[in-house]
C-alpha cells in the first residue's frame, strides 16, 4: 500500500543526496582515504574486512577452502558474489558498490519514513503535526548519507555497510507489509552477521502494524490470527535461512564456514581489537573460566528481546531501533558503522527529537571516542609509549555513548506514549484547551487557565510530569 503523492515541489532537497553520492565517488577517485581505512579496526573486524575478504576470494579462486585456516569469517554468500566484483575491477567495481549500497540504504529509510507517515496520519492523535510534513525524507537520506560514521564505514568498503543495506530493506519491507521480502532481507542479514536474528520479534510485530495487515489498527491486540501470521512469518525466515545454508554448502563444499562464521561470532575466538567490549575481556580471561563467561555474554544480549519487544509492542518500529542499538553495543565484533544502524532508524523519529534529554552529552561521547579512538591506537600499537587498557577506555566511551543514546530515545518514545495516550482519552472540548508537543502538553491559552487544565487531567486519573503555555 503506497501513498499517493503529487509532484514535488521541493526538488532541490534532492541535491545534497546527489552530492554526497558524488563525494564519495571524488573520494575514492582521488584520494588516498579507502587504502588508509581499509585496515582500521575501528572500521573493520575479521568478519567484515575487504582484506580478509580479498584473501578468501585468492583461495577459494585457486582451489582451496578459506575456511580451512582461522582467517577467513566471512559469509560463504560474499565469498560467491566477490568472486567476481573484485577480480574484475578492485577499485572501480569496489568504490560503485560501496556507493551504491550506502545509495539503497538511504533509500530504504525513506521508505520507512514514507511507511511510518502514512500510517500515523490516520491516527487521530497525530493530525496536523509538523514532523509529518512532506519533503522530510529528503532530509533522512540527507542526514544517513553525510554521517561521518557511514562515509568513513563506505570508504573502508566494510561489508558493515551492505548488512547495514540488508537490515534497512527488511525493515522498509516490513513496514510496507510485504513478509517475504522483509524475512529475506533479514534472512541475509543474520547468514552474514547473526545477530539480526533478534530483529524477527520485533519485525514480525512491524507487520502486524503494516499497512497491508492492519494498518487502521493503531494498537496490537492478541488473537489467533495474529499468532498465526507471527508464526507463519517465522517459517519463512527458517525456510530462507535454509537456502542460504544450502547456497553456502554449495560454494564451499562443505559446512566448514558455519564454525568459521557464526562459531566465530558465538565463542569470540579471534581476538583481534575493535571498538567492543568483549576481545579485551576475553584477552584477560582465564581459559577455565571462559566458555561459562562466553555462554553469559551471548545470553546477556538476548534477554533485551522479550522485555523491549513486550512493553514496545504497539511501537514495533521503535523496538526494532532499540534492539539495533543494543546490537551495535553488544555485538561480539562491532565496528563504528553498527552504530549507524540505530542512528540513520532515529531520524524516521522527529517527533521525539525535542522530548530527548541529552542529544548533547551524547554527541559529545560520539566525538570524544571518535577522537580517543585512533589516538590511543597509535600509542599502543605504533608509538608503543601505552598499552591495551587505553585502546579498550575508548572502547567503552564509544559504548558509553551508545548507551546513552539507545536510553534517551527510549525514554522520549515511552513518554510520547504517555502524552498520546493522554489526548486521545480527552473529549473534543478539552482537546482544543490542551495541545501535545512530543511529551509535552500544552495550555491554548496564558499561565491563568494551567489550574483549569490540570483539573480536566486530574478528573481523567491522568498524571502529566510537565505542564507550559502555548506561545501565541
């Protein structure tokens, strides 16, 4: 189900995403930058590194089995498609790829933007609100596509990017209500990198919400249909995710990679340094102690599912944010680029950008890490003048950082529930003396009528936090 929309009027919005395609094109053309980030570990990990991908590519093209040694982490999927991408052509096939994918990504979030409007315009809480405004897909493109993350992620040509594309496009899929494009895309996404498989529960909840579901329901209610379409929805992620398997046993020979790809990831048993926390707590730990410590570090990431999925259920968009935030923190091999998963997801959000708490602290810890992070690199593995805890506090500022985000934005969600909620119980004689601004409602009217508006609150057992006047 697409919105229908006139011609738009407003095509020079359109000029600053053509231009930051074109910028990484004159990036990669004459400059220096994709050769000097393409080994940065802040920017890639043993499992999404064009290094190591060009060297699985070598074996396998002269007959031998990548997976064989401990090098190789990559999907058997890469291993396939780059067999011949970068034989052909390393720097051109490379840098249009790399272009084009960050070019789909953006893309799709203006689907999920577009997807998201269209049904919170049929909600009678939300009509006649700025941020639905049309033309603000341009400036979500706009946004995801100059993120420094995402460039410097698109100049590395770290396969972050193109799990990056894939998440995006099964999210955008699942807003759209198409179920087998959503669990196809996902389906890729968790063969290549695991961990989006704690985005079907929040997906699933996407397309109950859809449009071609139920799209004039603005709440989730449980039912049997509704069990059966979650359950259905979760054959066909197993049914792909079996051809994906087959496809990789059919380019391999064999199912060497499943213990080099997800058992990497499941036992952290390459130890090299990224922006995580988990190589230098496992670097320190004892080897008695380590497969029970393993065991609870994977664990401790899937416990977020069921709560954030349970009290965010008539937001599942919101929750499949939340969990991607919690992903990029927790993942066993994070780079900066997971970050942009969350990041590029929160500009679909205007409406709670005024009801976060500390967009400036967390900007600032964005920046600090991004400054500390090479810095401390440098003195540990270059200079040698530090050592290995200097590298990990960046590490945990980043993290820190990425925290602190994930929670502000839940918390600016939660509250706009709360203040939703609170309108759509008001009458239509009280709705035109109180006004909701993200969290917070509004008198139509000087500080003298706040007595009067806190009385038809009270009289509803409603409980507001803060209460202001409506600028004439």
């Amino acid at each position: 189900m697409r919105e229908s929309s006139p011609a738009d009027p407003t095509p020079w919005k359109r000029i600053p995403i053509f231009a930051a395609v074109g910028f990484r094109l004159a990036l990669f053309a004459f400059s220096s930058l994709p050769d000097a980030l393409e080994n940065r570990i802040e920017l890639s990990t043993p499992l999404t590194s064009l290094r190591r991908l060009k060297e699985g590519v070598y074996l396998h093209q002269h007959g031998l089995n990548p997976y064989e040694g401990s090098t190789f982490h990559h999907s058997p999927l890469y291993l396939a498609v780059f067999n011949t991408v970068i034989d052909s052509s390393p720097r051109v096939a490379t840098a249009l790829l790399w272009t084009l994918t960050d070019f789909v990504a953006a893309k799709a979030l203006q689907s999920i933007w577009r997807a998201r409007k269209l049904r919170e315009r049929q909600s009678s809480s939300n009509r006649g609100r700025k941020w639905l405004r049309d033309g603000w897909q341009y400036h979500i493109m706009t946004l995801y596509l100059f993120n420094p993350y995402t460039i410097a992620t698109c100049l590395a040509r770290s396969t972050t990017s193109i799990d990056t594309a894939l998440t995006f496009l099964s999210i955008a899929h699942a807003a759209q209500g198409r179920a087998a494009l959503a669990m196809f895309f996902l389906s890729l996404a968790t063969h290549t990198q695991l961990y989006p498989l704690l985005l079907v529960a929040p997906i699933c909840l996407v397309l109950l919400l859809s449009a071609d579901h139920s799209m004039s329901k603005a709440r989730i209610h449980a039912g049997p249909e509704n069990y059966y379409a979650i359950a259905s929805w979760t054959a066909m992620f197993l049914a792909f995710m079996a051809l994906h398997y087959g496809l990789g046993f059919i380019t391999v020979g064999s199912n060497d990679f499943v213990r080099q790809t997800w058992g990497t990831i499941l036992t952290v048993s390459d130890l090299t340094p990224n922006v995580g926390l988990s190589w230098y707590f496992f670097t320190e730990m004892f080897d008695h102690f380590r497969t029970f410590f393993t065991g609870i570090f994977q664990l401790h990431i899937l416990v977020y599912v069921a709560p954030i999925c349970i009290r965010l259920r008539h937001q599942p968009l919101m929750a499949t944010v939340i969990l991607s935030g919690v992903i990029s923190i927790f993942k066993s091999y994070p780079t900066l680029g997971d970050s942009v998963v969350w990041l590029g997801l929160l500009g679909c959000f205007p409406d709670i950008w005024d009801s976060l708490r500390h967009p400036l602290l967390t900007a600032a810890l964005f920046l600090y890490s991004s400054l500390l992070l090479p810095i401390l690199l440098e003195l540990w593995l270059v200079s040698a003048t530090g050592n290995a805890n200097f590298m990990y506090a960046a590490t945990m500022v980043h993290s820190l950082g990425c925290g602190l985000g994930v929670l502000d934005m839940l918390g600016a969600a939660l509250r706009n529930e709360v203040a939703e909620r609170t309108c759509l119980l008001l009458d239509a004689e009280d709705q035109e003396k109180i006004h909701l601004s993200g969290d917070t409602l509004k008198l139509k009217g000087g500080p003298s009528e706040l007595k009067n508006a806190k009385s038809i609150l009270e009289n509803r057992n409603l409980i507001v936090v803060q209460y202001t006047t409506l600028d004439d």
